[in-house]
C-alpha cells in the first residue's frame, strides 16, 4: 500500500501541474537520467571545471555545456532569430576606427538594438553592442565589427531569442 501511494504522488502532482499551466505554455520536458562512462582523470578535471564555475550539481553543468554546444552547432546551419552581445575593446586613437565602427552599426541599424560605452584608460574604450536578429547576419556583421583595424578584442556572445534554450 505504502509503494502504491509513494508512485501516486508523482503523477498527481503531474496533474495539477498540468492544470495549473496555461494553455499556451510550452509542453514541460520530461527529465531523463542516463549514465556517461568516462575516464577517471577526466572526471576528475570535470569536477574541478563544476567547482570552479561554482555549478551545484554535474548535472547543471553538463546541462548548460549541451545547450552552448548544440546551440552554436545550430547557428552554423540555418539563420536563427538570436539576441547577442558584441564586446569590442579598441584603441580610439586609431584613425578613422570610430567613424568606421559608427558606419557598419548604421549599415546594419535594423540589428542593432543598443550600445554601452565605456572610457577604459585614456586611450581604450569597450563597447557592448547589443544585437537581435537572424543568427548568421549577426555572426556577419560582428565579424566585420571585430575585423577593423584597431579592434584589439572582439568577442560575440549569442544565445536563441525564440525558446528559454
Ligand atoms: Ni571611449
């Protein structure tokens, strides 16, 4: 009697969940468990890499590893609708470098949504584009952003804007 009630339980809760959800909201994913069999040494530096990235449990931190890498495998292929961060560290001195940087972002004014400025040192700035937009257009246009001459630093980061994953 005691097992039949302790396997109820889930199920019911599964109900009201469903329920209590709204109707437009998304199917739940089911979590699955599976075992990875792995060297002991790799483990090993796993488990640093979770302790140092301050993960709580593996499991978290394989979870986020599979999104990021499906994710970008993702962007290779078909133009995504993304949201993304450019950051660029540059030398403002540089001619020309800021009427050039200033000329792309209006070339492409339909992907740029904002713009964060800062003085760094007296001669380098850091600026953090943001962008929204079909996934290989952004991959684009930061790659022209990153390429100009007097960009010491260009890193794009990008994740889906049309699901949480
Ligand atoms: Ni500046």
């Amino acid at each position: 009697m005691k097992s039949l009630i302790a396997a109820d339980v889930p199920s019911a809760a599964k109900r009201i969940a469903r329920r209590l959800a709204p109707s437009s909201s998304r199917k739940m994913s089911e979590i699955v468990r599976f075992s990875v069999s792995l060297e002991d040494d790799l483990l090993e530096q796993f488990d640093r890499y979770c302790q140092q990235q301050q993960f709580a449990t593996r499991s978290e931190a394989i979870r986020q590893l599979l999104r990021d890498k499906l994710t970008k495998e993702a962007w290779h292929g078909e133009s995504k609708d993304a949201a993304g961060t450019l950051t660029l560290v540059y030398d403002h001195h540089r001619p020309q470098l800021r009427d050039q940087l200033m000329h792309v972002q209006h070339d492409h004014h339909d992907l740029v949504v904002s713009t964060l400025h800062a003085h760094l040192t007296h001669d380098i700035c850091l600026e953090v584009i943001v962008l929204r937009g079909p996934s290989r257009r952004l991959q684009q246009v930061a790659a022209q952003l990153t390429g100009l001459k007097g960009i010491f630093k260009g890193e794009l980061v990008m994740a889906n804007a049309d699901s949480a994953h």
